[in-house]
C-alpha cells in the first residue's frame, strides 16, 4: 500500500531538518516543511534581479543539494513583488565584473549564466518554480530550467533580452526545448514582449496557474514524495535525456552573445528602450 499525503507528512516532521537551512546566504531565504526545501530569491529591493553574488550562490546550494538525500523537492520563488526581472544589468556594467562576464562567455565550457539555470536539471529532485509579479530575461530561463512551473493569474513573463539588444544565452537552447514550439519561441525572443499567464499557459511556458503558487507547489512536491525517490529521479532523468543538446548548442548562445556585445547596435538597443525614436544600423552580421 502506498504512502498517502498525510502519512509522508508525518515521517518527514519526524525527520530533523535539513542542515542546508542552517547556512545563511545574503541573497537566498531557505525554508524546509515535510522535506521539501524552498528557496526564495531575497533581493526584494533590487526586483531580484541575478547579480554575480546571487548566481554564486544559487550554484553553491545547488551543488549542495545534488548530496542532500534527505530533501525530496524544491521549490524556487521570489521574495517581494515578483519572481525574478532578469539580470541585474548594473552589476553586468560594473568595470570590475567585465571581465569577468567576458571569460564566462568564451571559456569552452558552460557559462555562469548558463550554469546558474541549467544546473536545475541535474538536480535529483523534483524542481518546481513558483512565480508570481514579472518573470522575465533572467528570470524566465530560470523558471524554464525547472520541471514544472506554477504562475499567479497576475504573473507576467517575457523572453526580454532583445529588448537591450542581447540573445537569451543562459541555456534557453536546452531549457526551452519541447517546452514550447519554435516557431512560438522565435516570437517571443524576437519581440521581447510580455505574455499574462493565460497566454503563457497556453504557449507551454506555465504549467499551472494559481493564485497561491507556493501552496500549489508545495501540495504537487509532496505528493512526488509519496513516490520512490528512485523512481522519480529515473522519470526526470530519462524525460530530460529528451531535451538533452550537444555542448556545441551551447557554445553558439555564447558565441552570438559575444557578437551582440561587440555590435554596433547593442548602444542603440539601450538608447532605444528609453527613446523609441531611436532606429537601428543596417544589421551587421549574416
């Protein structure tokens, strides 16, 4: 006879925490009910946008939990008003993180960026993002690297890169396939536009829609808990060998990334977003 909700709640309570909640992190909140850890990105003032800070350590907690057994779900959300608004584009331009974002960008292997979002997958356990306000750039290629995803009806999502004249290089070449169509990919990163909920459900971005995400989340990781532990990290394993890119994919987001930053009118794309009468050069690259 299988374990009912109530009887896996009551062997975690009588489980000790896990001591991934007793780390204290300066931009993460962790909180842990019937084994299922929830992290909140905790830069309510800055609209969570990912710093370096903040991508550093979403990669130590992650590397951490791949040998947790303990924790059987994870659920990802956003402190304050909304889930994530993208990269933090001030601490991008900073002179001191140049650099730095430059080696990201050339060395053969993944990026940071594509790291902080792709490590997600490899993660086994179930992962579950609750998003809420916008969700958006950054924000949603993380939210795509999650097994499932949960929105408030108010939620708002946008594959927004174009809009600064950048491409989506944080893994949205493996994230988002068969998650959507290509020809409504291409869309959404062309336009950079916002979707509501309804429209991203029906795209396949969303895969719930809920006015308490993190209850909904919680109620779904629970039961994925009254399941083996084995059984469900073969099901994401083997459905993730699916979506699964050659390194060379990945290479090339960076590689377009590089030719975007170095192009003519990556400045116009800035000036642009503030001054619509601003028009582009003739495009540059074939």
């Amino acid at each position: 006879m299988s374990a009912s909700p109530s009887q896996f709640q009551a062997q975690a309570q009588a489980q000790p925490s896990s001591a991934l909640t007793l780390k204290t992190y300066q931009f993460l909140q962790l909180s842990e009910s019937n084994a299922i850890l929830t992290i909140a990105l905790n830069r309510p003032n800055k609209k969570n946008a990912l710093s370096f800070a903040m991508m550093h350590e979403l990669l130590a907690l992650a590397n951490a939990l791949k040998k947790e057994r303990r924790i059987r779900a994870v659920i990802l959300k956003g402190n304050g008003d909304m889930f994530c608004s993208g990269i933090d584009l001030n601490d991008l331009g900073n002179p001191n993180n140049r650099n730095m974002a430059l080696w990201e960008l050339v060395k053969p292997t993944q990026s940071l960026f594509q790291r902080v979002c792709l490590i997600w997958r490899e993660l086994p356990v179930p992962v579950i993002a609750a998003m809420h306000g916008y969700c958006i750039g950054a924000g949603l290629q993380l939210a795509l690297a999650a097994d499932i995803r949960i929105a408030t009806p108010d939620c708002q999502l946008a594959i927004m890169e174009a809009k600064w004249g950048l491409v989506p290089d944080m893994g949205l070449t493996q994230s988002a396939l068969h998650v959507v169509r290509a020809d409504v990919l291409k869309e959404l990163a062309m336009s950079a536009r916002l979707l509501d909920a309804n429209e991203a459900q029906r795209l396949g971005l969303i895969s719930h829609i809920d006015a308490d995400m993190v209850g909904r989340a919680q109620a779904l990781a629970e039961t994925f808990a009254t399941r083996s532990p084995d059984a469900v990290l073969a099901s994401k394993r083997l459905i993730n060998t699916m979506t699964q890119q050659r390194r060379h994919v990945l290479y090339r987001e960076k590689l377009w990334q590089i030719k975007l930053l170095l192009g003519r009118n990556r400045k116009l794309a800035l000036k642009k977003a503030k001054d619509s009468s601003v028009t582009f050069l003739q495009r540059q690259f074939h």
